[in-house]
C-alpha cells in the first residue's frame, strides 16, 4: 500500500477517483444532452443517466457507498477532484436549468434550480435501499421502474 499509494490517504484518493470515473461523467452528460434540441429534452437526458444509475446493479455497489460517504463527510481526496469531473457536471446542470428558466447561468435562481434537479438524484443514490423500501416499498429500483422515475423527476423539476 505504502509503495503504490504512499499510504492509506494515498489509495482512498485512488478508490475515490475510481468511484467517480464509474459513475455519470461529464462525457456522457454532455453526449447525452447535445442531441436534444429543447431544454426539456436536455434535462430528460441529462436525468436520464442518473436514472440508469439509481435503477442498475451498480448503484448498490461499494461505488455509490463511497461518493456517499463522500457526499457527507469530505475527505482531502475529494477536494483534490473538486476541480475536475464534478465542476464540468455542475456546468452542465447551470446550463440547462437556466435554459429552461430563461435565466442566465449565473443566476441565483439557476443555482437553486440546480439543487432542486440533483437534490432527489443525490438522495436516491445515497440512500440505503432496505430503509427506503421499508418507508416507500412500492418505489421501484429496477430498470424497468426507471421510465415512471425518469417522467416523475422530470416533471417535478
């Protein structure tokens, strides 16, 4: 561990950088959404890769527990990647909410519509499912809920 990581701090930084490469990145975000010509479609896109992830096999995997954890508790490691994938994601989002708000992206409004499109992504990543399917078992995490998720997020943003 030492010789590779140069310590514990070393390969938690490795395995945070690992977590975020698996999950949406800003590559595919911005794929996702150049094809679509209104900004209700770019935010149906862009949500749409984060429903993939609610409702696929990964999101209950040891990748989804670290960025929690992170998401909770910053670590150094993940101040270290504050200026890279997540700021790019971040873009993305102001873009497309000010879009849709008719608002510049730096708009104070823009930035809490921001929050209240990744709020509910955020939450439905982090949680832990045995608890949230005691308190709301007819949720649905599975993919072929994900078309239901997708419309509901949509239209509540």
């Amino acid at each position: 561990m030492n010789y590779y990581f140069g310590g514990i701090e070393g390969l938690f930084a490795a395995v945070l950088q690992e977590a975020t490469s698996r999950l949406v990145n800003s590559d595919a975000l911005r794929s996702a959404v150049a094809g679509q010509t209104t900004p209700k479609a770019k935010l149906e896109a862009f949500l749409g890769l984060f429903v993939q992830e609610i409702t696929s096999p990964v999101s209950s995997s040891w990748v989804v527990r670290v960025i929690g954890r992170e998401m909770l508790a910053q670590s150094p490691s993940l101040v270290a990647l504050k200026g890279k994938e997540r700021h790019k994601r971040v873009r993305i989002s102001k873009a497309i909410v000010g879009e849709l708000m008719g608002l510049p992206e730096d708009h104070t409004a823009v930035a809490r519509g921001c929050v209240n499109v990744i709020g509910p992504c955020f939450l439905l990543l982090i949680c832990d499912r045995s608890a949230f399917k005691e308190m709301f078992p007819n949720f649905g995490f599975i993919p072929k809920d994900g078309t239901a998720l997708l419309q509901h997020l949509v239209e509540f943003a």
